[in-house]
C-alpha cells in the first residue's frame, strides 16, 4: 500500500518533471513554430543563476521562481535580438542556429564557472509514508507544474495578450490585422519562453548536479514531449508529459532506469509513427 | 595477436614521409615527456589537477637538474572528454612526437582506447588512475588503487560500522562499475554478508527516485556505491533529500576522487565512508609539505585530489628508473623498474610490484566530515592481490590481457 | 459506345459531420471530355481528391479500366496513365523547364526516348526559348503551361485537371485550350473548372455538383439554361 | 549537374592524386586519415539531405552502427573482408527499414527529424548499458561505454597477418573516398538521382506523374546509410577502439555542421565542411584560451545567419562574378533566396 504511494507520487513526479520540462520550448514552438534546441542550455543557465544567487546570500524559492526566470529571459530576449530574429518562418535554419547556440553557452559557462559538478541542497525535507521515506521536494515540482499550466491556461484564456497569443497561434498573421506588430508579439512571447525555461532549470536543479553540459539530458526530452504533444499547448503538453511520465516510470520500477529512458523513447517512435501530428493533431482538437 | 606475429604492410620510403625517417640529432637534448588527459569537457575535474601534478613533477625535476642531466618537456594534449580523440593524440604522441614515455588516460575507456598504440609503438605507458584492476600488460604502469587495495577493507569495515549483513550495490554502468560490482559481491560474501541487489546506472542517469524507493523495499542495512561523475551526484543528495541518508550508511569506493565531498552540503554528505591512498586532508609532514610546494606554483591547492597525486608520484616514479637504467631505451627502464622501486610522497610509500606492475600503497580508511575526509584507520603498504592472481609478467612476459573477476 | 474509363460508385466523402462528397455516381467514356462545374463547397474538389487518390473516400468506390482504384496511391494511380494537374501550380521549382518535363517523361520511357520525348513536347508547347530556365522564375501562365506539358508527356488515356485556365491571360487560355483538345484526341479528360467562357469553350456535357451531390449532367447549353443551376450556381456567382 | 561523368572521373582522380602528393607534407597522415573519414561522413548526409531533401538528426546512428558491426564480426571472423562488407550492409538494411517505417508512414521535416534524433538515442542508451557479461555477439564483448578495443584491424584481404596501417592506411581510405565520391556523383547523374531531386523539389508533383515516392526515398535514405557505415568501419580501423560515443548526438549534430558549412546541395561541399571543420577541432584541442566547444557553436551561428548556402556554393557564385564568362545576374540570385526559402519552409 505504502509502496503504491510512493510509485504514485514518483509518477506524478515525472509527469510534472516532463511538462516543466517542455513548458518553455512548447510556448515558443506554439505561438512562433520555432524550435529552440537551445532550450536545454537555458534550462541550465536557470540552474546557474540560481545556485549564484543563492551564493549571494538570496532566499533559495526568491532565486528560483523569480530571479532565475528573470535572468534567462533577459538572456533570451538578446538571442531573439541578434539572432532568431533574422530567421523567422525558416525552421530548419532556427534549428541549426539554436544548436549553435547551445554549444556557444555550453563553452561559455565552462568558461565562467569551470566544468566541476555543482548544484544546491533541497530546501524542502522529506518525510515519512508509512514504512517509507519520501523526497519532499517532489510534491513542489507537482505543485509548481500544476500552477503552471493553470497559469498559462489563464493567461490564455482571460487576458488581453491571451487572446493575441491565441490568435497568433492559429494564424501568424492574424496579430498583425489586430494591430500588432508581430515582431513585439514575438519578442515578448520568446522572452516568456525562454523564462520558463529558466525556471524549470531553477526548479529541477537542487535535485540534480549541475555541469554546463547538463542541458544535453533535457533537451531531447522537451523535444519529443512536444512534438508528440502536438499543436495545442496545455492539452498537448499535458497529454504527452502523462503518456511518457508513466511508461518510464512504470518501466522504472519494473525494469531499471534505463530501460525506462528506452522506453519513453520507444513511446515516442510508435506515437509519432500513429500520430504524425501528434496527440492534440488528432484528439483533443482546438483545445489550447 | 603478439607484436611478433604482426606482420605490417610495408610503405616505401618515399610513401612514408619524413615521419619515419630516424629522429633528428637535436632532439636528443631533451626527454619528451607525453601526457593525454582531459583538462575540458566534462572529466575536467579529474584531469586539470592531473596535469597540474605532471607539470609540478617535471618543473621539480628540472629544477633539481633533470634526468641524466636532460631536461624534461612536457607534450601534453587535451582530449577534450572525448574518446575519439585518445586515439589520435596517442598516435601524434608516439609517431609524430616520439615522446619517451606517456602519461595520462582517466576513464578506463580511455585506457584502452590507447593502451595497445602504445604497446605497439614500443612507448612506455604509465596509467596513474584508480580502476578494476587486472591489467597485464609489460609496457604499462599502474599506480592506482585497484579494489583488492580498497575495496575488500571498505567492504567489511563498512559492514561493521553499518551493523548489518545485507547490502545494496549501486554501480556505474561500465567496466569499472561491474567489474567493482563483482568485487564487492564477493567481498560482502567473504565478510559474512549478503548483496541483496545490483542495480547499474549508465553515467548520464540522474534521477534516482525510483531507486530510493526500490531500496527501501529491500530494506538493506548497508550502500555500496561505485558511482561516477557528475550525474550520479545527484543520487547523494535525493537520496539525502528523501531523508533516508541517517537511516541506512553509505560507502563509495569513487565519491571524492574529484572532490566531490566539497560538492555536497555536510548535512549531504557527512558520514559517507570512503578508502583512498590518498587525502588532502591527510595531516603528515610530506603531505603538508607538498601542499605548500603545491600552492607556491599554483595558488589554492583545493582542487588536489588522489589522481593528481598518483600523477605526481608517476612521473617520480619513472624519473628514477630512468636514471637507473642510465638510458631512457625502453626495455632498459622497465628492467629498472621492475626491480621494486619506491618512490616518497605526500600519501606516503608507493612500490612498484614487479610481477603485475601495479603499485603496494597505504590505504586510509576515512568518513565525510564537514566537506572533509577524517581518517579513521591507515592500512600501511597494501599490495595489489587482485591483479597478482592473475598476472605475473615475469613468468609471462607476453601477456596482454585485462583479466576479470570470476565469480 | 467507347469503353468506360472512369466510374465511382457511390462515393462518399465525410470529414466529421460534413458530407463533402454524396453517393456520387459518376461514368466517364474513352476520349470524352468533361467539365465538372458548381459553386464553392460543392464537393467538386473532394470528388477531384478521391478519384486521384489524394484522399481516401468514406464509402463507395472508384474504377478505372476496370481496375478498383479506391484505395490507390497517387502515385499507383498516374503509373496506370492518368494525367493529373492539381489546382495551385505544382512544380519543381528549382529544376529547368527540360529537366521537369524528361522528370514527367522518365516515367513511362527509357532515357533515351525519354529525351526525345521531352524535346517534343518542348516544341508541341512552343517553350524552346525558356527550356533552360528555371520554373520559378517563369510568369503564372507559363507555368500552367509546363505543368500541362508534365501531364502530357506520359501519353495519358485519362487526363484529371483541376482549374487549369485560373489566373492565366486570355492568350494563354487560348493556347491550353488548344493543347486540351489535342490531349483529347487520345485521352478521356475530366476538367474542374469556374470559367463559364472557357467551360462554353471546351465543353459539351458537364456535371453540376451543389452540396456534395450531382445536381444535374447534361450538354452546357442546356445545363446554362436550366433555372435551378442558375439559381445554385449562377445566382450565387453573380 | 552539368558536364559528363567521364569528366568527374578525370577531374576526381587528378585532384585526388594531387591531393594525395601534397596534403602528408602538411599535415600528418593519422590525422589526415580521419578527416578523409568524416569527409565521408558528411558526403552520406549530404547525398541525402543536399539531394534527397531527407534531414536526418541521426546519420551518427550508421555510423556507430557501421563501426560496431565492423568491430564485432572482426572479433569473431578474424579476417577483415567480410567485416568490412557487413559494415555497408547492416546500417543499409536497417536505414531501409527505419525508412520505411517513417516513409510509408508518411512522416516529414520536424516529425522525421524526432524519429532520427530519437533512434539514436536509443542505440546511444543501448550501447552504454552493455557492460555486463551477458552482452556477447559470438566471441565479443559488447562492452557498454568502454566499447570494444582490440579488433582484427583491416587487412590485405585473404591475408589476416597482413595488416594495412599507417601510411598505406591513409591511402585506402583516400582512395575509398574518391570511389564513393564518383559513385555519388554517378547517382547523381543516373535518372536515380535526377528523381530524387525532384523528389526534394516537389514530393506531391513527382508522386502525381507516378513516381513512388516513399519507396524512392527509403531507398536514398538506405544509400546514405552505406556510405554513413562504410566510414564507420574505416572509422573502426582508424580508431582500433569503437565506442558508444559514435552513437552520440555530439555527434549528429556534428554532421549536420558539416553540411552546412561546406554547403547543401553540393558534393564537395559537406567532404570539404566535414574534414575543415574536424581539422579545426583538433587544433583547438591543442589550445586553452577559449572554449573549443564556444568556438564551433558561434561557428554554426554565423554560418547560418550569414552564409546560410555553405562556403562551397558561396565561392563558386564569386568565382563567377570574378571569372565567369556570363555575369551573376539576377535570375541566379532569385534562384537561390527561392532555393533557401524552400529548403526552409
């Protein structure tokens, strides 16, 4: 029994871990369909400036939820500047530029803060289920996913920047009659991406090391989350993360975690493979 | 497939280039040293001060006037992490550098990777890096404890500070991990004790919690974690995050060796047992000493680990044999070699064993303590007795093999 | 009476709750030529889609000499030798006007007679000038013109045209006509189109499609003059 | 593609031979050796991306897959012919299996490049989780992440003693190159090749004039792959050392830089990016200054934003502004933003 709740919780776990995971790279690849394989490296830059802040002396949740996001958006807003910006509506290209970039930020944090495993403790201790001991920390990246996505849907469907979101999801060009320059729209929505994904790699941090190359292990999750997600934001990232974060786990505890890393990716091979627009492509229609 | 059977296929003269041509004269003013270690990419944290200690060797030896009045240079090249490219420095280092001898190689990946171009080209090898053991090979030297040296007094002590006969092993999945696996099994069994379970985890895993509950249904009294790199840090501290750290003990035979103790937090890590020839914590005058000479060159002697110091005392080691066999021919300084040569340093005695050319080292028992390694209990002058089982390069010159432990 | 070269049966064509296509049955004879007309939305696309294998249809079925093409590929389809053009101009841009049409004649001849091939018909559509340019830098009716000429070059018995005459000038409409007519000396041709000046022009029987339905298949004079098309489909136009 | 094949013959066989006099004076020929191999490498992405229109983020799969397959019948054969054979064939069958999976299945560009990217992956995991005992092909290992060392290297085939290294090495493989090329270019030329191209220009159009598209591209795909697993064998030979890391998606990524910087839709072009780029890499290794890793990505950042076609196609556009008889006009220039748009669309 006890055992069964906590197999529930690791799975809930990794669903949340998954839809964090993808969040960021789900909001720019919706509204611009650009794919950010930069994602990764963003999601560690989170990291880092987290554990530098809280180096500073900064309160760990402050530097998490606040000052991580803000820092990496900043970072992504001068990317979209200097370089996505150039590139629109090309998306092969977007892909190579991102993958540069990714390897620029990989060498740029080695530079800065050396190639040592770091990382930062849990703020959040465990506690007790029956006979067993559970991370505590789990349950605040299941509430942070479940905030998050409430937020989004909110964002989207009561707010004034929700609507042009939305239409600029359904059509690129539909902003621009509204009266809004589809370069703000873009900049402010790559700014909120890349923000999520910081705070995911704030997030997910205390719980792994972190080295400059630790976007690698993100980012061809987030791809595949999303991609077999499918067209609408919230339904698709919610549907992929709970098919993946289940198989794996499920795989996890019956196998090893590495047959459960195989079998997320198998997952994926036969859902793209059925589904080539991806769950919300074919269910779920026009749901956001 | 002896070099003696090997027949090559001949290239003309003029198809070789000057690459095969004889060395010329002036090269022979100085004794190339080789080192091909990871100093970027993700193993940088064990091979910067690898390559610190090389250069801190040389620079003393050259100061002190040599080797046989030759100065020492240094050729090192940074493999970048990169496995692919321990074949091509290698190659440089032996046909187009013709170093004297080579250093270096961290994962045992890349041990092998250039173990044989070295053997082929004839170019004395020396690998100063704690692995499995049972490499039988004459033209190598390994200074590095090997789990016969460390495991089998970690296992039972940890055993009996734990209190318990049921243990756990998390390794890392590669040869050293099932290779240290299959020790600890068989030390437990030695001990009395049983492994309940073997999980591997291939080094880019990072998320533990399915294990820790797994563990936790097993209910073992004790942790064996042959761990490596920075992904499996993440297990010390979910798992001290899950608040399960004071209920069951901990030992590792890898945690620390980059300093990894630094890392985690006290809360994360105290407590956590350990085996090394090796600690910048150790409190003897030689250590202290070399710390200082450390810290003279290069500033903050923190990043010190046990690797650098075998390093150090590699390069020594050779240094010695070369200058007594008068010559730096290859043969020449294995035969010296092979006559036992000790060499002083700050982790005390390091002897060369003749028959597997592995080294006999002190091993120190020790705990996490507030980021440090508190000794506990020192093992003076531990010989290699894995690898001795099985190899012995004096009856069997020939052999080139890297035995396994059967069980 | 010529041999039938096409015929659904009761083809059916739903996308969720909207019937596109509606038990449509449809005969067409060997070197008849047809026009398929009808406002918007009237299911003439959907029917153009199913019967060249771009879509599958929900119930019914598709023959073609005979053979049960209903659940064929694009491409199983034009190997039997039906010509198909779709609506929007769909070429390979970045080849020459030789190397899209030897691509078309390849198909059906050996290299060599492949080559031959392409040069006839190069000369048939009066492209020499611009054979060694580029289609993406060649004006719309041009480009109708090669896509026609990719069409023709497989030596087609059936022929599938979806609005060939849209967006082309008067002259260039001029000059397809007459390639259709020549194409129609050994071919069946089905041709969906809006122009009532050139269906009048091309034409003799023609198929009104209203709401996924045939409405009515008659001669065009007479289909012209019927109030109840007019009033579906002229009246709507107008 | 103008000119005939018996001038790429000629022309390829003066170049090499020139190529194969001067290049060991510069530079040595063990490093020579692997640039000859990733530029074999990147002419197996390049046929099928520059000409096929396929992306595919996982051509380090045949690779790997070409080098393991070589390493491990090497192991239990003992001889290197067959080895080497079975090292084009395996990655080919199952490229051509792969392919038809996603080709009939109608999958493309992003889509396509998740079930690549994803099917690394899972040789990359598969790979590494090898250590143990239990994983044996015949007499070999598999080894997990410290691969396999210590193959039957390539030999004089009949001859097992006889082994082919070092500078004779470095020949074969140069030679081998120059034979894939003119293979490649001799596709090109066939009505095989012709098609495939205008596969990439206009699948639907070419599917309407009847051609079968899925099974045409699952056969190119397939293509690629041999050549991709030939490399990966000659790689093997090079390295006498295969590990997971071929499999790695440093690696993929490495090729799709490659093609880009030499430039799509030539055949010098990813051979020339391929074996510039990695030559690159290995003098950076050589330096501590700056970041090697920053280096390549600022690299592929500038290129893309800058000279998005490639070097090859950008010299050759200003070799005919210099010296051409007929002046670049502007019918090139549409031709070519037209060309990237589509490609990017």
């Amino acid at each position: 029994m006890d055992l069964s709740f906590v197999i529930l919780v690791e799975m809930l776990y990794a669903v949340a871990s998954l839809i964090l995971i993808g969040a960021g790279l789900a909001v720019v690849f919706g509204m611009m369909k650009v794919i950010n394989l930069a994602h990764g490296e963003f999601m560690m830059m989170g990291g880092y400036a987290t554990i530098t802040a809280v180096g500073l002396g900064v309160n760990v949740f402050v530097a998490m939820l606040i000052i991580a996001p803000l820092i990496v958006g900043l970072i992504g807003l001068v990317v979209e500047r200097l370089v996505i910006r150039h590139l629109y509506g090309r998306l092969v290209d977007t892909m190579l530029a991102t993958w540069g970039l990714s390897l620029f930020f990989i060498g740029l944090t080695t530079m800065i803060f050396g190639n040592t495993t770091t990382g930062i403790s849990t703020p959040i201790p465990g506690f007790a289920v029956g006979g067993y001991q559970i991370n505590g920390y789990n349950f605040f990246i299941i509430v942070v996913a479940v905030l998050l996505l409430i937020g989004i849907l909110a964002v989207l469907k009561t707010t004034r920047a929700g609507l042009i979101a939305r239409g600029a999801m359904q059509r690129a060009d539909m902003a621009a009659t509204l009266g809004y320059s589809p370069d703000r729209i873009y900049m402010a929505t790559f700014f909120c991406g890349s923000a999520l994904s910081g705070l995911a790699g704030a997030v997910l941090a205390p719980l792994v090391g972190l080295v400059p190359t630790s976007g690698g292990a993100y980012i061809a999750k987030a791809f595949i989350t999303v991609i077999a997600g499918g067209p609408s934001l919230v339904a698709g990232l919610l549907s992929s993360a709970g098919v993946f974060g289940v198989v794996s786990q499920v795989f996890t505890f019956a196998i090893s975690p590495v047959i459960g890393e195989v079998a997320l990716l198998i997952a994926a091979v036969i859902l793209l493979r059925l589904l080539p627009q991806g769950i919300t492509g074919r269910f779920f229609k026009g749901k956001l | 497939m002896t070099l003696n059977r090997r027949k090559f296929l001949g290239t003309t003269a003029a198809m070789a280039g000057t690459a095969m041509l004889p060395r010329a004269v002036l090269a022979a003013d100085t004794i190339k040293v080789g080192s091909i270690l990871d100093t970027s990419g993700i193993f940088d944290a064990y091979g910067k001060p690898m390559d610190m200690a090389l250069r801190l060797a040389v620079n003393e030896i050259n100061g002190a006037g040599g080797v046989l009045g030759r100065q020492l240079e240094v050729k090192a090249y940074d493999t970048q992490s990169d496995m692919a490219l321990y074949s091509q420095y290698a190659q440089q280092l032996t046909r187009q550098d013709k170093v004297d001898v080579v250093h270096g190689g961290i994962l045992s990946a890349s041990r092998e990777a250039i173990r044989q171009t070295m053997r082929k080209t004839n170019t004395l090898y020396f690998y100063n890096v704690q692995y499995e053991g049972g490499v039988c090979d004459r033209n190598i030297f390994c200074n590095g404890v090997t789990p016969a040296q460390q495991a089998e007094v970690l296992v039972p002590w940890a055993m009996k500070e734990a209190g318990g006969k049921k243990v756990y092993t998390l390794a890392a999945d590669y040869n050293y991990g099932q290779i240290t696996a299959r020790w600890i099994q068989k030390f437990v069994q030695d001990a009395g004790g049983e492994v309940v379970e073997t999980d591997f985890f291939p080094l880019d895993v990072a998320d533990f919690g399915a294990t820790i509950a797994k563990i936790q249904t097993a209910a073992p009294d004790l942790i064996l974690a042959p761990l490596v790199g920075g992904a499996h840090l993440s297990f010390f501290r979910q798992w001290a995050a899950s608040g399960m750290k004071d209920k069951i003990p901990l030992a590792s035979t890898t945690l620390g060796v980059g300093n990894e103790h630094k890392v985690l937090t006290p809360e994360e890590g105290d407590g956590i047992m350990v085996a090394y020839s090796y600690s910048q914590d150790l409190d003897t005058p030689a250590n202290n000493a070399f710390k200082e000479r450390w810290s003279a060159a290069y500033g903050d002697p923190s990043a010190l680990h046990e690797l650098a110091v075998s390093t150090y005392y590699g390069v020594h080691t050779w240094a010695k044999g070369v200058e007594m066999a008068g010559s730096v021919e290859h043969d020449a300084v294995v035969k010296a070699l092979e006559t036992g040569i000790a060499v002083d340093g700050p982790a005390g005695t390091y002897t060369v064993d003749p028959k597997t050319h592995h080294s006999t080292v002190d091993v120190h028992l020790m705990k996490f303590k507030d980021q440090k390694m508190d000794v506990i209990e020192t093992l003076q002058q531990r010989p290699p007795i894995d690898t001795q089982a099985v190899c012995d390069l004096e009856t069997n010159p020939d052999d080139n093999t890297q035995y396994e432990i059967q069980i | 009476m010529a041999e039938i070269v096409l015929e659904t049966r009761a083809l059916t064509m739903r996308f969720g709750g909207v019937t596109a296509a509606d038990n449509v049955n449809f005969r067409l004879r060997a070197r008849e030529l047809r026009c398929l007309i009808g406002p918007n939305g009237a299911g003439k696309s959907t029917f153009f889609k199913c019967v060249t294998g771009l879509q599958t249809p929900t119930e019914g079925q598709v023959y073609m000499r005979g053979h049960d093409t209903t659940h064929w590929m694009p491409h199983q389809i034009a190997s039997l030798g039906v010509g198909i053009k779709m609506q929007t101009p769909s070429v390979m841009d970045n080849l020459t006007v030789h190397e899209n049409i030897w691509l078309a004649a390849r198909r059906f001849h050996p290299p060599e007679e492949a080559n031959r091939k392409t040069a006839e018909m190069i000369e048939r559509l009066a492209l020499g000038p611009i054979a060694r340019n580029a289609l993406g830098q060649l004006a719309h009716g041009e480009r109708q013109r090669v896509e026609l000429g990719l069409v023709a070059v497989g030596d087609p018995w059936l022929v599938l045209l979806d609005e060939p005459a849209a967006g082309m000038s008067a002259e260039d409409v001029e000059r397809m006509t007459g390639i259709i007519h020549e194409l129609n000396k050994t071919a069946a041709i089905v041709i969906v189109e809006h122009d009532m000046q050139f269906i009048r022009s091309i034409a003799e029987v023609v198929t009104v499609f209203h709401q996924g339905a045939v409405l009515m298949e008659d001669h065009v004079d007479r289909v012209m003059a019927d109030p109840q098309v007019r009033n579906v489909y002229l009246g709507k136009k107008a | 593609m103008q000119g005939s094949l018996s001038r790429d013959v000629i022309a390829t066989v003066i170049v090499t031979a020139i190529l194969l006099w001067i290049m060991p004076l510069l530079i040595g020929t063990y490093t020579l050796t692997v640039l000859v191999i990733y530029g074999m490498l990147g002419l197996s992405l390049g046929l099928i991306w520059g000409f096929g229109g396929i992306l595919c983020f996982g051509q380090a799969a045949f690779f790997g897959l070409g080098a393991y397959t070589y390493a491990i019948a090497a192991i239990n054969i003992g001889e290197s012919t067959l080895p080497m054979i079975l090292a084009v064939l395996v990655p080919a069958i199952f490229a051509a299996l792969l392919g038809a999976m996603m080709f009939y299945g109608r999958l493309t560009d992003v889509y396509l490049g998740v079930i690549t990217l994803v099917v690394t992956l899972i040789l990359f995991k598969f790979m590494n989780s090898t250590a143990g005992p239990q994983y044996v092909i015949g007499n070999a290992r598999m080894g997990g992440f410290n691969g396999i060392p210590g193959f039957q290297t390539l030999n004089v085939p009949g001859d097992p003693g006889a082994y082919i290294w070092g500078d004779a090495y470095f020949y074969v493989c140069a030679v081998a190159l120059a034979i894939v090329f003119l293979l490649v270019s001799a596709l090109l030329r066939s009505s095989f090749g012709r098609i495939a191209v205008g596969i990439r220009e206009n699948e639907t159009r070419m599917s309407l004039m009847g051609y079968d598209v899925r099974a045409r591209k699952t056969v190119l795909f397939s293509t690629g792959a041999a050549i991709a697993g030939l490399a990966g064998a000659l790689f093997a030979n090079w390295g006498e050392i295969v590990t997971p890391n071929l499999f790695s998606l440093g690696q993929s990524a490495e090729i799709i830089i490659w093609c880009i910087v030499g430039g799509l839709g030539t055949r010098l072009g990813p051979i020339l990016g391929a074996a510039g780029l990695a030559y690159v890499k290995f003098l950076l290794g050589q330096q501590h200054l700056i970041d090697n890793t920053l280096i390549l990505g600022l690299i592929l950042v500038l290129f893309v934003l800058f000279l998005p076609r490639g070097i090859v196609p950008a010299l050759v556009s200003l070799w005919r502004i210099s010296f051409g008889r007929r002046p670049l006009g502007r019918i090139h220039q549409a031709r070519r933003s037209r060309n990237r748009e589509r490609l990017h669309g």
